[in-house]
C-alpha cells in the first residue's frame, strides 16, 4: 500500500474543504473544517475533530479539549482570534 499524499495546496488553488484536508494529510479526524485565513469557522460537532487552514491544521481530540481551549471563542461561529496557526499542536503541512 502506498503512502498518502501529502502535498499541499498551490497558491491560489482551491482547496475545497477540511474534508479534503483531512484524507491528503491522513489526519483521521471525523469532522473536519476548513478557513482559507484560519479565523473563523462553523462549530465542530464530532471528535476528534481538526480545524484546518491552508498550511496545517489543529486536531481536537475530544469535545472537552476543544471546548475548554483559550485559543477559541465560541460564539454563533467559532472565532480563532490569534489565527489557527498561533494554536499550540499546530501541524504545519507546508
């Protein structure tokens, strides 16, 4: 079996979705979300559950983690104040 890819996103390529994201870089999150700026997003709603940017992601292993996190405000929409990439267990993928 070959490995996955692990290639990342071309600038100005569309990347389409967290979901997208998730099996290119076999992250194995059941609910992935995605936000070209890495700011806001919808809730994530299953765990463990990965937030994703165009350059990595962070995974949330449980609804507590994600829940209790100081680096999220939830509101109507998830706002990630300090961007996705300022969270501790970012991956980058680029």
């Amino acid at each position: 079996m070959e490995p996955r890819e692990r290639s990342t996103p071309q600038k100005g390529e569309r990347t389409g979705s967290g979901k997208q994201l998730n099996v290119r870089w076999d992250v194995g999150a059941r609910h992935a979300l995605y936000h070209k700026d890495g700011n806001y997003y919808n809730h994530l709603t299953q765990f463990p559950g990965a937030l994703f940017d165009p350059k990595g992601y962070v995974l949330f292993k449980t609804k507590s983690e994600y829940e209790r996190s100081p680096y999220l405000q939830h509101g109507t929409q998830l706002h990630v104040p300090l961007l996705l990439s300022a969270i501790p267990g970012y991956t980058r993928m680029v």
